[in-house]
C-alpha cells in the first residue's frame, strides 16, 4: 500500500481548511495544521509536506489575496482547484433540542449564527469557548450542551446534527486550491492562472491580451492587485482556459514575457 500523503493546511483542526482537505484526501492522507499560508507553502518547498490545502476564491469576494501574494513569493504551482460548501451545524450528544441550556461556540463562528441561535435556543446560554474542537469536546460531555462546528466533524465525536445549516446567511461557498512544487497533468478541463505586471503605458495591458485572443484562449477571469511594498502599482491576476503545456498557451506566454 502506497504512504499516506502529508497533507498541509491553514486554520485551527476540524476549522474549515481541515475540512476542505479531508473532502479532497479523505483517508489517504495525514493532516497537519499550521498558523500562517508562508509556513504551508515552506513546508512544501522543503518538502515536509506534499501538498498544501488553502483557501482559494470566495464567492462575495473572489480570489484570496493572501494566497495570491504568498504564491507570488514562493516557485510552487495549483496542482488543482474544488469547490466547498461550508455548513456550521449545530449539533449535541442527546439529539434533543428540548434539552439544550448550553451553546458552545467560538466568537465568529457565534457571530455568524447569532440570528439563528438567537431563535431557536432563545433560554440557552452562549459560552465563548477558543476552538471549535473545544467546542465539540463540551457537547460531548454536557447532556444539556450543544455546539456549533462544521458538520462533517460532527458524526465522528457522536454528536447527532439538530440543524445542518446554522449560519445566518446560508451556506458558504469556497474555492480551495490543492498546491505542489510541480503542474498537474492535462485532463482536458484545464485552467491555468498568471500573476503578470505590464508597463504604465497606453495599449500595456491590451497587448497582453491580444496574444491569447489571437490563439482562441479564453479569459475567464482578471483582476487588479495592488503590488506587494510598492504604492500605486499594480499586479494582474489572470485565468485562461487550458494547461500551461498546451501548445497555443505556450506560444501565448512566450510573448507575453
């Protein structure tokens, strides 16, 4: 049997990130949680780590620029792209919402279900505690406690869910990005992403995109960054549909450069 792989991710354990990569690795992989997206990706450059699991896109705010930069600082690559459906759940060891006088939660994950709390334990008390794994340990053992943490941690501690979907807004849509010190191969559903700057002249940022225009690559997105320790330059971040070792994207990126 091969080796489970090292598997890198930022954020608390059982916090969203943890999740996202048990969603991609499941059981082929040991997990291991770190502070900062420049530990992850040093992990992985020395390789201690195979890949790294990180917040990509969100949907109000499109891609992550924290991300974003700390690729810019670091020679690895997105090895793939999924998308997440983030659901706090509120969940306890009896199943019975009657029984509740207790709510475990932590600050923003409470903030975020505050409304709902609010109206269906109204004569519940809502204890701050530092962790969502914190919060999962008191439910387990208070039979009238119960608490807020990401469903799919849920079911391993034995907790029953009273409600799937907690969160005031809905459910949280996220892009997470699967990231390695090599390119994927081809699967014939290729994106590949650029981070490129052009000169402030007239026509700069046209002539960039006229060399994939001509090939027939499409552009599915491109925004503005502002450039890391420089005032009032600034970066773009791009996404064109095919793999960087097609032969239409190579001749593209070549003059681009």
């Amino acid at each position: 049997f091969a080796e489970p792989t090292p598997v890198v991710y930022v954020g608390p354990e059982e916090g969203p990130s943890h999740a996202a990569a048990r969603q991609r690795f499941a059981a082929h992989a040991v997990y291991q949680s770190v502070a900062a997206l420049d530990v992850a990706f040093e992990s992985v450059v020395r390789g201690q780590h195979a890949v790294a699991v990180v917040p990509y896109e969100t949907r109000p705010y499109g891609p992550v620029d924290a991300t974003i930069r700390a690729l810019i600082l670091q020679d690895l690559r997105i090895v793939a792209c999924f998308d997440v459906q983030e659901r706090l759940c509120i969940a306890s060891k009896n199943g019975n919402q009657k029984d509740i006088d207790h709510v475990f939660a932590t600050t923003s994950d409470h903030a975020a279900c505050r409304e709902f709390v609010a109206r269906e334990f109204p004569n519940a008390k809502v204890v701050d505690v530092r962790s969502l794994v914190h919060a999962a340990e008191m439910a387990e053992s208070d039979h009238g406690g119960a608490a807020v943490l990401l469903e799919t941690f849920a079911a391993g501690r034995g907790l029953t869910v009273l409600f799937p979907n907690a969160r005031d807004t809905g459910v949280e849509h996220v892009r997470y990005a699967v990231v390695g010190p090599r390119g994927a191969p081809r699967t014939g559903r290729d994106l590949t992403a650029l981070v490129f700057s052009v000169s402030d002249t007239p026509g700069a940022l046209q002539g960039i995109l006229s060399k994939f225009a001509e090939r027939d690559i499409n552009l599915t997105k491109i925004e503005s960054r502002p450039s890391p320790g420089e005032t009032w330059v600034y970066l773009f971040f791009m996404e064109i549909e095919g793999h960087a070792t097609d032969r239409s994207v190579v001749l593209a990126l070549e003059e681009v450069k």
